[in-house]
C-alpha cells in the first residue's frame, strides 16, 4: 500500500493477468507440469438466470474486455453479442477459442468486467425504458469509488441514459457533464448573506451562458415558494427547476410536481420539472406523465447483479482434427449461435445451423470480433447506445422467448 493511494489495480497489473482468482495461477502450474499447455479449447460467457422481475439483460464491457486482450497479446479468436445487445437467459454472449493456458487467468478480470458493467447498463436500461421520451441523467458518481466512476458513467450512458453528472466520465464520453446545483449552495447563501435565492443570481452571473439555468428548488421553503422565488429571480432565464424533496418531506411526489407546474403557469411560465433523490422503475413509472427529466443515482450505480459465468463447452481433438462437446453437468455442450427472429423470438442452436422465422429473417447475434488478438469490429459509444435505444422501443409489446433447438 505504500505506493499507491487507493486499494485498486493500475491498468498495468490487470493486462499482465495479475488480477485473478489465485486457482487459475494453480491450474496453470498444474497443466505445464502435465504439459497440456497446448490444449485447445472453446469457453463460454453466458447468463443461466436473470434477477427477480428481469426478462432480458443488456450485454456490454465489450470493449474492454477487446482492449483487455489485444494489449495483454493473446493469440486467441473471440465470438460475441455486439455490445448493446438485449440477451435472454441461458444464451451465449462471448465465447473465447484459444489454448486454455493462454486465457485462464483472464476469465477473473473479464468476467468481472461484463458482469458489473451489464448490471449497471441492463438497470439503466430498464429505467430509460420506463421514461423514454423523458430525459434520464445518470448522478450515481457520488454512491461509487472514485476510480470506477468512468466506468459507470459509460455503462449507463449506452445503457440509455442521455447524459451523466460525471465530469471525467463525460470527458471520456466525449459528451458534456449534466447537473444543476446542490443544496450546499443555498446553504452558503442563506449563512453567509441571509438570502439563499441570492444563490441563484450569483449561478446566473458565474456559469457560462449555455449552461441551463435549472434552480434547486426545496433547500428551505415550500417547493412552490422556492420556484415563485426562483421566478422572481431570474425571469425568462429559468429553464426549470429540480425538486430532490428528502423522504421525509416528500409525501406525494406526483402531487408535487404538479403544484409546482400548476403555480408557475399561473405565474405565466412553463417550467421543466426534474425529479431526483432515491428513485427507481417504480417511481419513474409514476411520474413520466408529469415531470420532464429524471436524475437517478443509487439505483443505477448499485443494480441487481447480473450473473456472468464462463464454462469450457469444447476441447479441440488433436488426432481426429474436430471440436468435441465438453462440459460439466449442468451446462450445455458445444459452440453455439443465437438466431433473433422479429419480436425477440430467439433460437439457440449449434454453430452452422440454419433456421427461418415465421415472421422475417433471423439475425445471429454472435459475430467474429477478434482473430488472433486482433480486433475485427468496434462501435463507438454513440452507435452503442442508439442500438440500445432501438431494441428498448422494439421491447414494447413484444414477449421475449428463447427455446433450444437440438
């Protein structure tokens, strides 16, 4: 600990393979000494069950796990869902085609990357789903360590999310830091100088000209009578206000919000309301009708886990010159393809087979996108995202359904 501040790895440390489960240092020691090191093997990443109320999940941390590869210089081939892709349980989602020695100790890091980031995006999802027209601001950087917070502001950002309070997760991105003000600062005011609405045209003269004028409106009054302050305030220039109103105040959200509108309106101004503090799918579902954007936190950044597991599914037979379907009980054999047909009707089956769908083309879902270590595709975030957001509005009225043909 002496040379480093925080109880993390540096990028160094997980490329070289210095971040695994100690097992796998053991296999490998054991497999040299029985001089297996060459056997080839096919391994799958998949997902045998989803959580409770969870119909699909979202895969993404491809590209990492690519990165991960390309610069640790594996000389393996790699299988995989495009990251973004709506999966349904039990299908595959990468497989990795390579001697087993080379790999192993890499199924820790990349597990762990594909696990925590579907979680995180496959929440964000779900709530972006629920709000759809309504903007969905990611502000779950304070809930997370800080050398993780990029890491989350991506994984919600193509998970759905239109923008993130990050400022190093939205440099990353490419796109501009979302966020208002917090009640730290009425606080001040109100100490320092009596008035904390002075907060509001101090931020007015201070931030640049196109940032929105967006006022905390619930520090110390009334929500109502903080936005008739803000109104007074600053005039036209108020693009909204956002109401973090505390549990122990907050009664009736929904109430609230439309009071908040109601009286502005009656004031001659038409107001964009954004909802934060401790909201999930419940909650967004019962205020999409009424509030115009969403700041969520702790439910995005701390989601249920979506459980990735690897298993060997084929061992490649020297003698014979064939893949032979291998695996432990309780998983399925063999190197597999899903086939999508309209409305999530999927079809799992070994790889080269052919099937038609009752209602247009199917679409396989894995691709090649390494051969050799080498990187064959990339998608930039944005493309990420707009295919997430495609198959949350094809979600609507469909029933998603996998079946295993054998």
């Amino acid at each position: 600990m002496k040379d480093r501040a925080f109880y993390a790895a540096r990028e160094e440390e997980v490329i070289d393979g210095k971040v695994t489960d100690v097992y796998f240092i053991r296999t490998i020691e054991t497999i040299k000494k029985a001089g297996l090191e060459d056997v080839k093997v096919r391994a799958e990443f998949h997902v045998m069950g989803l959580p409770p109320g969870y119909s699909w999940g979202l895969f993404t941390g491809l590209r990492e796990v690519i990165e991960l590869i390309r610069r640790a210089g594996l000389n393996i081939d790699v299988y995989s869902m495009r990251e973004g892709t709506v999966f349904l349980p039990k299908e595959p989602l990468l497989v990795i085609e390579g001697r087993y020695a080379d790999f192993a100790v890499y199924e820790t890091p990349i597990l762990g990357i594909l696990r925590h980031y579907s979680s995180i995006s496959t929440k964000a999802a779900r709530i972006k789903r629920l709000a759809m027209d309504k903007q969905c601001l990611f502000f779950g950087a304070r809930a997370l360590h800080p050398l993780i917070q990029p890491m989350a502001d991506r994984a919600a950002y193509i998970g759905g999310c239109d923008g993130v309070a990050g400022t190093l997760g939205a440099e990353l991105l490419g796109i501009r830091a979302s966020g208002t003000m917090p009640h730290a600062l009425m606080i001040i005011f109100k100490h320092a100088m009596g008035d904390h609405s002075l907060a509001w045209k101090f931020f007015d003269e201070a931030v640049p000209s196109d940032v929105p004028r967006i006022v905390l409106a619930d520090t110390f009054l009334d929500e109502r009578e903080e936005v008739g302050l803000a109104i007074k305030s600053l005039g036209n220039k108020l693009a909204g206000v956002r109401l973090d109103t505390p549990s122990s105040r907050r009664g009736n959200m929904r109430d609230i919000v439309n009071e908040v509108k109601w009286s502005a309106k009656a004031m001659g101004y038409d107001l964009k309301v954004v909802v934060s503090g401790g909201l999930d799918e419940e909650a967004v579902a019962s205020l999409r009708d009424v509030a115009d954007s969403f700041g969520v936190g702790t439910s995005i950044a701390f989601p249920p886990s979506i459980d990735v597991s690897m298993d060997i599914v084929e061992a490649f037979d020297e003698k014979s010159g064939k893949w032979r379907p291998i695996t432990k009980r309780g998983k399925l054999a063999g190197f597999k393809q899903v086939h999508r047909c309209p409305g999530f009707r999927d079809v799992v089956t070994m790889w080269g087979s052919r099937i038609d769908c009752p209602n247009g083309a199917p679409e396989e879902l894995l691709v090649k996108v390494m051969e050799g270590g080498k990187p064959l595709m990339e998608d930039d975030d944005d493309e990420i995202r707009g295919r997430v957001l495609r198959q949350l509005r094809e979600l609507d009225g469909a029933s998603p359904s996998v079946i295993f043909n054998y």
